[in-house]
C-alpha cells in the first residue's frame, strides 16, 4: 500500500485547492462562509509550522556555531 500520512505539502496543496476552486465558482454562496473559515484555520496552522521550522533551524545554526 502507498503511504498514508498527511504532510505538510499535501496540506499547502489542500490549501491550494480551495483557493482555486473559490476562484473558479466552485462553491455556493451558502457555502463561502465555512469554506472560508476551513482556509483561514489551514493557512494559519501552515504559517504556524513554517515558522516553528524556522525558529527549529535558527536554533539549530546557533548551536553548531554556524
């Protein structure tokens, strides 16, 4: 079987995905409000853990000395 986890590239694309269908008229009036607060919660959790891996690296560099 094909792996089964999530990362954080499907996540983006996911992210990627609602932006483009919204665009695209994809979803109803109806609808807009709760797709809206799925994207702002998935684009903040993605913001989120690219700035822990940032702050991961910094604190990486630092102790090597680098």
């Amino acid at each position: 079987m094909e792996n089964k986890e999530i990362t954080v590239a499907d996540l983006n694309l996911l992210k990627n995905i609602i932006d483009l269908a919204s665009t695209r008229g994809a979803f109803r009036a109806s609808e807009l409000k709760e797709v809206g607060e799925v994207y702002d919660k998935l684009a903040a959790f993605l913001e989120a853990v690219v700035a822990q891996a940032k702050a991961q690296e910094e604190t990486e560099a630092s102790n090597t000395g680098e």
